[in-house]
C-alpha cells in the first residue's frame, strides 16, 4: 500500500523575465505556458476532494509529461549541451527564483507547510520531478486500491492491477534514482528537505521496496482469502471452502526479507534528514515491519508444508512480534490484554472504513491487513497442533536470528530524460509574437497558498472598522 503522498502547488513564474535564447526564442515562453499547465493542475488537484483526486492524476501525469522537456531543454541550453540535436544559446538573465510547497516536512498538527523561495532553474527540475514521481506512486495506489475494495477482483482484474502498480513504481524509482546521481554534484544542499539527498535516496529505497512486496502480492492467495471472509455480501462459505494453492514460500520470504531490508535503508536515511514529515517514518517503519512479518508468515508456510507444523506456529508468533502486534519471551508468547486487543479490532476497522472511503488508507502499510493474515493461520495450526499433531513450538528468537538472506527480484531501471522533438525545437527558432503572452494558469492562490499573513482582528471593534485602527496598536 503505497505511502499517500501530497502533490506540492507553485508559484506562478515567467521564464522569459529569467532567460532569453537567441537561438530559440520561443523557449522561455513556451516553457512558461507549459508550466502554467503544470501549475493550474496542481491547484485543481488539491482542491478535488481526496475521494476523487485518484481520477485526476492522469491529468497531472500528462502536464508534468509535457512541461518536463522544456525544463531539460532550457538545462541544456544553460550548460551547453544539445538538444534533439540541436544546440541551444541560452543566456541567464538574472537569477531564478520560484516557490515550492514542501509537502513532506514536518510541521505542526492542521498547519499547512509555507512556500519555500528556491534558486535556479536546477531546484525547479527537482521539484517537478519528484511531483512526477509522487505521482506515478499515487497511480500505483489508486490500482492497488481496487485489490482491497468490497468485491472480490477476478484474477485478470488483479493481474492486470498488479502489473501497472509494479510499472508506476518502477517508474517512480527511476526518477529519484537519477535525482540521487544528479544531486552528487551539488556542493550544498537545498532549503527544501523534499529534494536533499537523504530524501530522495530514502523515497528510492521506498519505491523499490514496495515494487518488491507487489511482486510476492501477485501470487500470494492468503490475502485474498481474509478479503473473502470480511467481505459480507459474499456467500460462497455457503457450499465450498476457499482454495488455497502452494505457494514458493521460500522463495516469497526470500522476496520479503529484500524487500524490508530497502525499507530499513530507506528509514536509515530519513533518520539523518531534518525535520521529515513524522506519517513518512512512520509509514516507513510499518513497511519494513510488514515486509519482515510476511517474511516470517511464509517460512511458517515452508515449514507447515513440510509437516513442522510445530515450527509453522514458531515462525507465526515471531511474524507477530515483527509486526509489533505481540511480545514474544524467552520461552512462551505473553498473552495480549483484552484492551490491545480490543485496541487492534478498533484499528482494524478504522481501516476498513478507509478503504472503503477511499480517504487516507494503507498508511499502514498493510500492517493490519498482515496481522490479520497471521492470526487466521496461527489459529487454525494451533487448533490443528492441539488436537491432532501435537508438536512442541519452539521459542521464535532462534528462528528469526537464523532467517535467509533476501533475493532482489527488480533490477533498477535507468531513467530517461524527455527531450522536446524537433518539430518542437524548429518552431521555438521563431520569434515570439509582440502579442503573445504566456498561459501562467487559471487558478488563483488561494488564502493558505499566500505567505502574506493578515492581521489579527481588533478585538472588540465593531465588524468592518478594522481600517480605522493602526497596525500595531492594541484597542481597549
């Protein structure tokens, strides 16, 4: 369950007061009129309602598609590369200054994060790649949402869900992935924690993790089989029982492990960035947490399989400790109080009235949705191992200190950079019209979206007489 992430919003800019191209001197405009797009998107889409705001990233997706090339055409002119064949004269008029929300520092509880006033044109490729990737996240998100949704998705509908979830997230790994390599140059890092170094490695790390955990989700049935029971229109407890196939589970937990190990990277890193959004570690945390319970869940089922049931309930009760749903001692697990437990039900379907919103879920990362997988299992191996094979559980800490090395299923894919073709570039050798201006967008900043603070009402002043008092003095 991918992390919720919140599209940033921008100011409104001009690049032709910033640049100008005698070789192309179209380029600044159009890139202004492309960024206009990008803009008025990205306002639109945070004031869509969250229930809805799945059905407009494609929207956004294909601004950012479009307005992304200018940016690395106006780079290229700035460092004396070509593009699309084409050598571009670019000439710095004075300084870029623009403004980014940064939507992944902390800041305090119902306080939107201001504006930060960022310096060159490297600072805009950075956020608007990052938006870029953010976005291919949520589209991963909006198709994994249909896998947990009240109706039961065929296997076609889930196959075809999964394999563009694993896209998107490939996708968005390979855009911070080359933000990474490209930051390397830098000799200080930026006043947005968005875009620093430890960010963008951990939302790599964070990317591939997940990409990692769908490729297990593809084939694992036992989700599947919770989804089924908790679902209440369905009826066919009625007449047959669920049927689970075998599943490769040395292998999946082998997935699993590498899986929660980029996780644990990807906390490691946010732990040396300043003042990251505390959801982001959160959600960072459960995912390892829950990569590593699933681990533990299959090498259960490697060992049911084999007839260890025994081992089987070991690996679970360990799965539950990982997840952070029980202690386990030296000997025996410690019975959970009926207040946890009524604390975890409550959680439980906290979620499940998200999911079925739509709203704000899987900022768990699945870690419910696990538990609930390792409770349904451990309760029926131990019903079965107390009245039919009597096996003696050991102690989980041994098998957890003794688990495999994880597997990388991904490689990582190379990013490619957008460059405009050249019908573009040809065009852009035109002069601009006189009366021609730049599309900076329709929308409007809102009241959050200024950084100008108004002042406080006068208190007991009669309503509307607010300008006849001085700023700064206080009314008696």
């Amino acid at each position: 369950m991918p992390f919720p992430f919140s599209l940033p919003t921008t100011s409104s800019i001009s690049f032709t007061d910033f640049f100008s191209s005698s070789t192309h001197p179209s380029l600044p405009l159009c890139a202004t009129t492309a960024r206009g797009v990008v803009r008025d998107a990205l306002k639109k889409h945070k004031r869509i309602p969250p229930s809805s705001q799945a059905s407009n990233l494609p929207t956004v997706h294909t601004a950012l598609n479009e307005y992304i090339p200018y940016l690395f055409a106006l780079d290229a002119g700035l460092s004396g590369t070509n593009c699309a064949g084409e050598e571009i004269d670019l000439v710095l008029v004075r300084e870029l200054e623009v403004e980014w929300r940064s939507t992944l520092a902390a800041t305090l509880p119902g306080r939107e994060p201001p504006r930060i006033k960022l310096k060159s044109l490297e600072s805009e490729l950075f956020f608007a790649l990052s938006t870029f990737a953010y976005v291919h996240s949520l589209q991963a998100r909006a198709q994994l949402h249909t896998l947990y949704n009240a109706s039961l998705p065929t296997p076609e509908q889930r196959a075809t869900a999964i394999g563009a979830a694993m896209k998107h997230f490939l996708d968005a790994n390979a855009v911070h992935t080359y933000l990474v390599n490209r930051a390397g140059q830098w000799h200080s890092q930026p006043a947005a924690v968005d875009i620093t170094i430890p960010v963008l490695g951990a939302l790599a790390e964070l990317t591939m993790a997940e990409a990692t955990l769908i490729t297990v989700l593809k084939d694992d049935p036992y989700p599947g089989v919770v989804l089924e029971d908790r679902n209440k229109q369905s009826r066919d407890w009625m007449y047959k029982a669920v049927e689970i196939p075998k599943v490769r589970a040395h292998l999946f937990a082998r997935l699993c492990l590498a899986a929660s190990e980029h996780a644990a990277k990807a906390q490691s890193m946010l732990g040396r960035a300043s003042k990251v959004d505390e959801s982001l570690s959160k959600y960072t945390d459960d995912l390892r947490r829950t990569a590593k319970g699933k681990a533990c869940r299959f090498l259960g089922i490697d060992a049911e399989l084999a007839g260890k049931t025994g081992d089987g309930i070991a690996w679970l009760r360990g799965a539950k400790k990982e997840l952070g749903f029980s202690a386990v001692g030296a000997e025996e697990e410690k019975k959970a109080s009926g207040l946890s437990k009524l604390k975890k039900e409550w959680q439980e379907k906290r979620e499940d009235r998200k999911i079925e919103k739509g709203e704000g879920w899987g900022t768990d990362a699945g870690k419910f949705e696990e538990g609930r997988v390792v409770d349904m299992l451990l309760q029926k191996w131990e019903k079965m191992n107390d009245t039919m094979g009597v096996q003696i559980v050991p102690p989980s800490e041994p098998l957890l200190a003794g688990m495999p090395s994880g597997r990388e299923y991904h490689s990582a894919k190379m990013f490619v950079t957008p460059a405009l073709d050249e019908d573009a570039i040809v065009r852009m050798r035109a002069p601009p019209d006189p009366g021609d201006a730049a599309f900076k967008g329709d929308e409007d900043d809102s009241g959050d979206d200024d950084e100008r603070v108004s002042a406080p009402p006068v208190v007991g002043a009669f309503p509307g007489t607010k300008s006849e008092y001085p700023g700064g003095s206080a009314y008696y």
